[in-house]
C-alpha cells in the first residue's frame, strides 16, 4: 500500500516540480559496463528532453470494493451503519489461507457492482473486534445487513461458492 502511494506521488509530479529537486536527485549517475565498473562515465539529467512525464495517473472509474477497518470508531462508521450489506473479512498477516481467500472475495464482491462492499479488519490489530464477534480462526468472513450478523463462514471457499454467498447476502 505504501509502495502505491509513493509511486502515484512520483507519477503525478510534474516535471515543473522536479526541476525544483537539489541537483545531487535531479540527476542519475549510470555505471560502465567495460572492464573498469568503479569509473562514471555518464551522467544522465532525469528531465532529459527524450524523457518526460505525465501531468497526472488516468482517472478510473473502478470504485474501491473494500477497505481496510482503522479503529472501532471507523468500523462503527462504515460497516454497521451502512446502507449496503457489507462483509467482514477477518484475516491476518501470518495466514496463508486469509492471502488465498482475501483476493477471490474481492473479486465476488466486484462483481456485485455497488451492491455490497467488504471491510477487511486484521486480527492482531483489532483483537477487540475478533474478540466481539467470536472470531476463533482465521480467515473468517461475516456478512452483516444494517448492523446485524445475516451470515458467516471460516476457511476457504472456491469462486463459486464466494458468488453464492455474496449473492445470498444480496439477496436477503
């Protein structure tokens, strides 16, 4: 996550801004390839005239369809008061299955259009929420309608299964 946002903020940089970097950023020092490697041989300007960059990253129109829990107050915000049905993915770092299951829900979820959205909430950041909803392994996906518990299952489930489940909290 952090990787993305340094590269959109380097992407989205415009070459106004970085003619205003210190001298010893602005440029790149490249090595030889012959039989000397510790001699420079040239020095390349990062604005070079053959090189220049985008004003700014194209504006998709894909809507994020999940996001991550920051706090109690946060998760109180956006999942038990929302309007659309919403699935909890409880999910930890360490676990293999959760960086299996994580990517394939989303992916149900997408294709639900704006009909569901889908809150992922780690476990060793957010022990009170796990502990609330008795949450004993992970991963664990609860879906909730307008702040109830509607539905719920633990492990992991093929892509079919996922679009029935997601459907069937849809459909409630």
């Amino acid at each position: 996550m952090a990787h993305r946002l340094l590269v959109r903020r380097i992407w989205t940089l415009s070459a106004k801004d970085i003619r205003c970097l210190p001298a010893s950023t602005s440029t790149i020092t490249t090595s030889s390839f012959s039989t000397s490697l510790q001699s420079n041989t040239s020095r390349m300007s990062f604005l070079s005239p053959s090189r220049s960059l985008p004003r700014s990253l194209p504006l998709s129109s894909r809507r994020e369809v999940s996001f991550n829990v920051q706090d109690q107050e946060d998760f109180t915000e956006r999942v038990i008061n929302s309007e659309l049905p919403v699935l909890i993915d409880f999910h930890a770092q360490w676990c293999g299955p959760c960086k299996i299951l994580g990517p394939r829900l989303e992916k149900a979820v997408a294709k639900q259009k704006g009909r569901v959205t889908m809150a992922k909430v780690d476990i060793d950041d957010h022990t009170d929420l796990a502990i609330e909803y008795g949450v004993s392994a992970v991963p664990t996906v609860i879906a909730m309608r307008g702040g109830d518990v509607v539905d719920q299952f633990v492990g992991i489930k093929d892509d079919d299964e996922l679009d029935s489940f997601v459907s069937k909290v849809i459909g409630q």
